[in-house]
C-alpha cells in the first residue's frame, strides 16, 4: 500500500462509494411540477419533493434567497427558494459534483467530475458564463475559494490530488498535482472560510481514517501547516466545517459516535458534541449554532447546539416511524441563522428537501 509521504503507511481501508437505487430522469422545467411541498409540524416550514434519488452538495446565496443543491448523477443544480419551493432546475451539467459561491453571491461555480471542468454560471439568470477545462480525466470533486483562487481535488485513487484556478491574470490559469504523489486516496473534501485567510482544509473522504490536513495557501501553492490521521478516532469522513471565527473546524464522520470540533492551528480535538451513531452531517450558522445529524432512520436526526454547548437547544426528528434519514453532506444554513435546510431520503426513487424554521432564534 501506498504511503502518504510524511506520514508512513495508511492503515485503514479505502471505502467503496456507490449509489443504489432506480433514478428518474426529468427534462427542464420539469421540476416545478414534480415537486411537492407540504407543510410540516414542530417548526419545520415545508417538504419537497425533490427531482432526483442522490445529492451532491448544497450552497446557500444570501443575495437571492436562493438554495443550490447539485446531483452527480443527474447532472443538474436544483434552484429552490428558503421556503423550499422549487425555482429552477440546471440541467446539462455532467457529474455535478461540489459547489462553491463567489464572494458577492453573483457567480455559483460547479465542479463538473464527469465533465473535466469548473463551470460558472449567473446567479441572477441562471446562464453559464464560463467553462473552465481542468483536463482530460482530472474529474474535479470538491471546490473550495481560498487565498484568491479557487481550489479542487481531482483524480481518482491515489493519483488524486488538489489543483488551483486562478481568474484574476488577463485568462484563467489551471494548475494541477499540487500535492505530492500518493498523499491521498481519492480526491479530498476541502473547505474554507474568509475567517481564515489563506487557509484550505483537505480531508481523506475515501479512507476508514480519515486524514485531515490544513494548508497556508497564501502563496499560491499548498503548503502543510498541520496533519494528523484520524484526529479524534475520526473515520468514515462525510463534512468538514469551519466556525465562523476561524478558529475550529467541525469533522463529521461515521465514527465516533459524537460530532468532533478541531482546533484548526493543531487538529487538536477542542470540543465533542454528544450526539449518537452514525454522524453524516454538520453545518454553523453565520452566528455559530451547530447543526449536528445523524443516519437514524428511526430516531432524532438533528441536534442543534450553540458553538461550545453540551446539550442541545433543539432535536429535530424528521417524519417519525417512516424510515427517512438524513444523507450525507445533507446539512445547510441559511445565512441569517433562522433557517435550516437538510436533505432526506428513504432509499426510495426521490429525496426531500426540509426546511426548519426558526432554528436559531437569537
């Protein structure tokens, strides 16, 4: 087995990725008609009826009230408004992989991993406004802006790596393989956040431990500040996010059985979360409240705390009895805090999109 070049040998075992089900496929405009939204108990404003069995990412624009929520499969970016009623649906957009806005809301970014490219497009007409190639067979997964550029990780098993796109010279500049060679097992989730300039965090998404690396990306190459393996037992890594002051990182993963806080200047674990099995989600609000879920198909789904808390505010348990669960990654806020919006499914032909209302009241 490989090993990563500054750590010795990986010791867990890549993880299979695969999407089980029967998948409907929807023409445009079509997606109006095919969402249903109802309203819903406990402080929950709506469900919809979403267009498509598996989800990507989701991004929220502050500017036009607006909810991304991009499929892979499909290949489409479903518009919604915080209400959850269903906008738009962008189709032609081959692996619609992550999502990234830029810093006034305007341009949405999406990694196209079955496509080799990072498109822009118009938030305001939904029009696409540049095709940025990143290369035959790079597949760009996840996207991050950080230090002036947009960063992805590309490739597949070890020959990933993390690459940069620059667009602010006179054309764009891609750059690839800016990580030595083995260092990751498949391309890494990546985060980052104004909060903490010129700061990219990877983390090994394909791996039973789950590597973590924070990186100084203020010059234009990554350069390792901090790694560890599995900090805090984490494993089975599904997000990564960062508190709005920059100081800790929220590592979710199958394991442990609680939701982890990291010091970011160490990967030091600086708060648990109690939660229970199996984490799959995390998002904080712009004000710092936690949104912590969990797959329990017949159980509590979301714990919500204030940042440093150890008992939960809120729990949220959606659609009690049926058997929907929250999906991985399946976790947003809206900007203003009041708003949460988590993706659920039932291992059937569509997932739901919730909205829970007054989630952080403050």
């Amino acid at each position: 087995m490989k090993q990563r070049p500054d750590r010795g040998p990986r010791r867990g075992r890549l993880l299979a990725v695969t999407v089980v089900g029967a998948l409907a496929l929807f023409g445009p405009g079509s997606a109006a008609a095919s969402a249903r939204t109802a309203g819903a108990p406990d402080g929950q404003g709506s469900t919809t009826e979403l267009p498509f069995a598996y989800h990507s990412d989701l991004e929220t624009d502050a500017r036009h009230q607006r909810l991304y929520i991009s499929d892979r499969v499909t290949g489409s970016v479903l518009v919604t408004d915080f209400d959850g009623q269903v906008v738009r649906k962008l189709d032609g957009l081959p692996g619609a992989a992550d999502l990234a806005l830029s810093e006034d809301d305007r341009t949405l970014y999406v990694a196209l991993a079955d496509g080799d490219a990072v498109v822009a497009l118009d938030t305001a007409t939904y029009r696409q406004k540049a095709r940025y190639p990143t290369g035959e067979g790079t597949g760009p997964a996840q996207l991050a802006a950080a230090g002036g550029k947009l960063w992805f990780s590309h490739g597949e098993d070890w020959e990933s790596s993390i690459g940069s796109l620059d667009l602010d010279g006179p054309k764009p500049v891609v750059r690839l393989n800016l990580t030595p060679e083995g260092y990751w097992g498949g391309p890494p989730r990546l985060t980052a956040s104004p909060a903490a300039p010129g700061r990219l965090v990877a983390g090994e998404q394909y791996m039973s431990n789950a590597g973590v690396t924070v990186y100084d990306v203020s010059s234009g190459t990554p350069k390792p500040l901090v790694a560890q393996d599995n900090p805090g037992d984490l494993g089975a890594l599904t997000g990564l996010a960062l508190t709005p002051d920059g100081k800790s990182l929220l590592a979710t993963g199958g394991y442990p059985y609680h939701h982890l806080s990291l010091a970011l200047d160490s990967l030091e674990v600086d708060h648990i979360y109690p939660t229970v099995a199996y984490p799959t989600a995390s998002a904080v609000s712009a004000r710092g409240a936690v949104a912590a879920g969990v797959n329990n198909s017949w159980g509590e789904d979301v714990y919500l705390f204030r940042q440093g808390g150890s008992e939960p505010y809120r729990v949220v348990d959606f659609d009690p009895g049926t058997g929907s669960y929250l999906r991985p990654n399946g976790l947003a806020w809206s900007p203003d805090g009041t708003r949460l919006f988590a993706v659920t499914g039932t291992d059937g032909p569509r997932l739901s999109l919730r909205v829970v209302t007054a989630a952080d009241p403050r």
